[in-house]
C-alpha cells in the first residue's frame, strides 16, 4: 500500500513538472515568435 502511495505521489510530481516545463517553454517559444515576427 505504501509503494502505491509513493509511486503515486512520483507520478503526480512528474506530470506537475512536465506541465510546468511545458508552459514555461511555450512562453519562451511564444516571445521568440513575437520577437521574430516584430524583427520581419
């Protein structure tokens, strides 16, 4: 019961991460474009 709960709790860290990098790396990516489209 305990190995379930841990790997649970492993697997909600790891979406929640993945989610956060995701956002964070769209953001960026969306400046990027924004920059790029303001330099044309």
């Amino acid at each position: 019961m305990e190995y379930a709960l841990l790997g649970g709790m492993i697997f909600l860290v790891a979406v929640g991460s993945i989610r956060y990098y995701v956002s964070r790396v769209s953001v960026v990516y969306g400046d990027i474009t924004a920059a790029v489209t303001q330099g044309n």
